[in-house]
C-alpha cells in the first residue's frame, strides 16, 4: 500500500485550516486516513503549526511520500533534517550524539528566525497603531477647535446688544470723587456771599 503525507481540509469558506494525515494514496482528499499527526492553520501569520514530531519521522523513515505543501511543513519544523541526520549516522559518517549536537543548532537558529518574524510583526502592528492613534487625535483636536470657534459665534450672537441711551445716564452720573469735590466748591461758593 502506497502512503502519502497529505492535507486533509476542514474549516468553512474561505477560512480553511488544514489535518496533516497519512492516507493511503488511492483515499479521497478529506476521506480515510491511516493518522492524523498534525495540523495546520495558514490563517494567522506566521501560519501555526502542530506536529507529531516522532511520528512523523516514523512515517517518513517507513517510505511514506509527503505532498510539496506537506514536506515543506516538514522541512520547517526540522523532520526532513532529522531524517537526513539520521541516515548520515546509518551510514557511519558521524555519531548519533554529532547528528544531535547539529540537529539541535540548526533548530535553535531556526527558532531565531521565527522569534525575529514576530516581534518584527508586533513591532510594525504597534507603530501602525500609533499612528492611528495619533492621527485620530488631531482629527480630534481640530473638531473640537472648530467647536468651540462655533460656540463663541453663538454666544456672540446670541448676547444682547448693549443700548446706546443705557450709557448715556451711566456718563451723566458723577463719579463718587466729583460728588466729593461738589459740595466742597458750594462751600467755598457760599462763604464769601456771606460775608
């Protein structure tokens, strides 16, 4: 029986995440499968991934052929590398603990990678959010200029026209210094009439 390493689809319309099975090769695309080792979500970004990791090397080791999508998958998460190691040890070019040693730095610098990947994304969604912000709070700024710019013309319309003949009495009446400086000229008017 000829196996394969495939996708299997699940999900709804046009938000699809995908099985990683091992199906005989003559099986429908979603249909019988021999296991199911995985899965994988091409929606979020990076896209997510979980893996048999032990079982996929088995499958891999037993001849099983994985689909170009699904040996791609495999070659990031390090299985087809594994496998590669692994024959070099069968076949004597280095120890099992070298193929380990080589194994484990080339996943190290892969997780590297991956990390860089999404704080470089968290960073350029931070900045876009920043500058959204900033820009809502200038829109926000000049609405609420132009705002109270219109309260003042309403006030300024709305307040009552000052009277012309309510100030002339105001400009008749004496100061309380002229009112002072008033009965001390009759005063002084009065005193030499007396005499």
């Amino acid at each position: 029986m000829a196996t394969k390493l495939r996708l299997q689809r699940h999900g709804r319309t046009h938000h699809a995440f995908y099985h990683i099975v091992v199906a005989d090769s003559r099986a429908p695309r979603d249909g019988k499968y021999i296991e199911r080792i995985g899965s994988y979500d091409p929606n979020t970004h990076p896209a997510t991934i979980t893996l048999n990791f032990d079982r996929a090397l088995y499958w891999l080791q037993t001849g099983a052929q994985p689909t170009d999508t699904v040996r791609n998958i495999l070659s990031r998460e390090g299985v087809l590398m594994k496998k590669h190691l692994l024959g070099g040890v069968a076949k004597g070019a280095f120890s099992e603990e070298e193929a380990e040693k080589r194994f484990l730095e080339w996943k190290e610098s892969k997780e590297k990678t991956i990390t860089s990947l999404k704080n470089k994304d968290e960073e350029k969604q931070r900045a876009e959010e920043k500058a959204r912000f900033e820009a809502e709070k200038k829109i926000n700024e000049e609405k609420a200029k132009a705002l109270a710019k219109k309260k003042a013309e309403l006030e300024a319309a709305n307040a009552p026209a000052p009277d012309p003949s309510a100030k002339e009495p105001a400009s008749e009446e004496p100061t309380a210094e002229e009112k002072k400086e008033e009965p001390a000229a009759e005063e002084k008017k009065e005193e030499p009439t007396a005499e």
